[in-house]
C-alpha cells in the first residue's frame, strides 16, 4: 500500500531545506533564538505605522519608521546590528564570533555586549522618537484630530527588548 498524498503535494517525505532549517535553529542557544525573533519582528515592524494623524472623516495618515526621522532611522540601524551580531554563528560557523573576524577589537567588546548594546539602543532610540514626535489633539467645529506615534514604534520597544535580553543571555554562554 502507498503513502496516502500530502495535501501540501509531494509524497510524505519531510522536505531537506525545513528539516536543515529547523536543525540549524535548534542549534542555536535560546538567547540567540529570542534575539533573532526580536530582530526579525523588529524589523517587520519598521514597516508598521510608527506615526499616524486622523482628522475625522477628512482621512488619515501614518508613517512607518523608514520615514519617521533619525530617531527612527538609528532604531532601524540598531536593529540590523543586533540581529547581524545574533546571526553570525549561523551564517559563518559555529565557532565565529564578531571578535574572531575583527581582532583588533578591544577585550571587552564581545558579541554578548553588541547584542545588549543593539538591544538597548532600538529601546532608547524609539523611545526618543515616541517623544519628540508629539502628541496631539484637538476637537474644533465638530471635526477631531489627532496625532501621535503608533503600534509600530511600541512593537519595536519590545523587540529592543528582546534583543536586549539576548545579549543579557549570551553573556553567560561564553
């Protein structure tokens, strides 16, 4: 008797690239993993709105942090760091470090430290864009407007914050 079909198509096996991928994120410690979903969900969210204006039904805006200004600019480039620095050993080899490929870093730069470092940066970054973007309102002849950052920017918090804790972790790894 056969194997029934996959509803996916194919013939049952398990796909070599899916069964590599997963191999390869299991052989990343847990604060890699946590670091590395941080990036990349901090990174989707640069493309969520960070900034938005409503002015009733006279529409509304919002702006993603690609074009939100330095604050958020230096978050984005905080967040490639983090997650470049968190991806190394996956994409160089197991035993590659930042220090290994630049090794006239000082002694107490490490990988564990660039990563909190990243982490810490996107927190503070996205914080000062939160305020010194503004917030405003106002209800004038029946028409309310308002204005401020959005879920993007809060999202990113968070990411910072995982990556933040990744590199707390990796720490204690080396």
């Amino acid at each position: 008797m056969s194997n029934p079909p996959n509803p996916a198509g194919g013939s049952g096996q398990p796909n070599p690239q899916v069964e590599q991928a997963k191999q390869m994120w299991n052989n990343l410690s847990r604060g890699r993993q946590i670091g590395l979903v941080g990036a990349v969900v901090g990174l989707i969210a640069t493309f969520l709105p960070w900034y938005g204006i409503s002015a009733g039904s006279f529409g509304s805006n919002s702006w993603s942090a690609w074009g939100g200004g330095i604050w958020s600019l230096l978050a984005i480039l905080s967040l490639l760091v983090g997650g470049a620095v968190i991806l190394t050993p996956l994409l160089m080899g197991p035993n590659k470090t930042v220090r290994g490929m630049i090794p006239s870093l000082p002694p107490t730069v490490t990988d564990a430290r660039i990563v909190l470092g990243a982490g810490v940066a996107v927190v503070v970054f996205t914080l000062l864009f939160i305020v010194t973007s503004g917030h405003s309102s106002a209800d004038s002849a029946g028409i309310s407007i308002s204005a401020g950052p959005s879920f993007g920017a809060y999202v990113a918090i968070i990411c910072g914050a995982a990556i933040a804790y990744a590199g707390y972790t990796l720490q204690s790894e080396v």
